[in-house]
C-alpha cells in the first residue's frame, strides 16, 4: 500500500483576513431612545430587550444615565432607511458625534 502525501500550499506571512461582523452603530428602526440597545443588539446577536433591561438596571445604580448618553453620541448611526425620517435629536446627536471624533483624532477645524 503506497500512501501519498498531498502537496503543501506555499506560506503565507501575512495575518488572516479578521471575518467581517455587524458593524457596531446605533440602530435607526425599532427603537425607543436612541437606538444604542438595537445597535448593540444587531451587533452581538444577543436580544434587544436583554439589551434594554440591562441598562435599565445600569441606570438604577446611576452608572446607566453616563453610559447610554456616551454610547449615544460616540457610535456612529446606522444608514437611515429608505422613505424614514430621521428622530428629532439626531441632527443634534450627529454635530455631537462629529465634533467628538474630531477632537479625539486630532482633526479640528480652524
């Protein structure tokens, strides 16, 4: 019985490829504040409203009233869908974003 040994693949030095995820942005359907929850939600693929009653017991202990706001103005929103209006704060919310990012990237303007 003869056994053969299948050709080796040249090496390779570069690192793999990261496998492309969901995107981490906050959510702009089937939301109640912000869309932080549904934007984490998607991201992780854990449950919305697990998502909604941890931060509701976060702002219970106060830690949840800092960490959904910063959550709200540092991750980007999501593409709006086609035919949906924009929140009411999202104009606001979205100058804060760009003028924290820009700051934290060391690119203001003059």
């Amino acid at each position: 019985m003869t056994s053969t040994v299948p050709p080796t693949a040249p090496h390779d030095d570069r690192p793999p490829a990261a496998p492309a995820g969901p995107r981490l942005q906050r959510g702009r359907t089937d939301t109640m504040l912000g869309g932080v929850c549904r934007g984490l939600a998607d991201a992780t693929g854990i449950d919305v409203v697990l998502w909604r009653v941890g931060f509701l017991v976060l702002a219970l202990t106060g830690a949840g009233l800092l960490v959904y706001p910063l959550l709200w103005v540092v991750l980007p929103a999501a593409p709006l869908p086609a035919g949906a209006s924009p929140a009411p704060l999202d104009p606001f919310v979205e100058r804060l974003h760009v003028r924290l990012t820009g700051a934290l990237s060391g690119s203001r303007r003059r």
